[in-house]
C-alpha cells in the first residue's frame, strides 16, 4: 500500500511540473499592436505570420521559430518575456488582430529576436 501511495505522490509532482500554455494570448509591449499568438500542444503562431515550436520546461516556454524564438517566464496565466509578454486573450474579446506590422509600430531595436 505504501509503494502504490508513493509511486501516486510522484506521478502527481510530476505532472504538476508540465504547465499546459495552450490557448490565445495578445501579445502586450510588443513590436506592434494587435498581435495574437495561439499556442497548440507544441507548434505556436502568430496573427502576424509567425510561427514555430515550442517547449515547457522549468517554469519557461522555450519558443524556437525562423521568425520568432526566445523564452519567456510562466507567471500565473501570463508569458513574460524580456521585451514583450503575452496575456491570455478572453473568449469575447474583440480588439482588432493585426495581420503584420504597422506603420511606425514596429522597431527591430525594441524587438529583440522578434523579426519578420
């Protein structure tokens, strides 16, 4: 009885180290507004075109992509990265999503990695 409380207790921390980051985020800070990012089991795109896979590991989402790569913290519901975060979008939000960067709203000194 005791083998099987234990080998239950660690499957449980074990599956509590793998944070599941799927869904829709707006990206905030960004290189240009309106930017939405959809995060699938292992592959992420952008509303921008960007896309890629992805990781979970120690608490980070490990983003590898042509445009796009770098890691960003798992704080509660949010991604935070360096230069820009992504927050979970709501299900009824309806702000506008870019379809690529705007006029004067991208700046690849304030990017970072983030390229097009």
């Amino acid at each position: 009885m005791r083998k099987a409380w234990l080998v239950m207790v660690s499957a449980l921390a074990l599956a509590g180290c793998h944070r599941s980051v799927q869904g829709t985020y707006n990206m905030v800070n960004g290189p240009a507004q309106g930017v939405v990012a959809t995060f699938g089991e292992k592959t992420f795109s952008l509303s921008t075109g960007a896309s890629g896979n992805y990781e979970v590991s120690n608490g980070n989402v490990i983003l590898s992509g042509s445009s796009l790569s770098g890691t960003f913290k798992i704080e509660g519901e949010k991604l935070v990265g360096d230069r820009f975060s992504f927050v979970p979008r709501a299900p009824g939000d309806k702000t506008p999503i870019d379809k690529g960067p705007r006029e004067g709203g991208f700046s690849k000194a304030k990017a970072g990695s983030f390229s097009y």
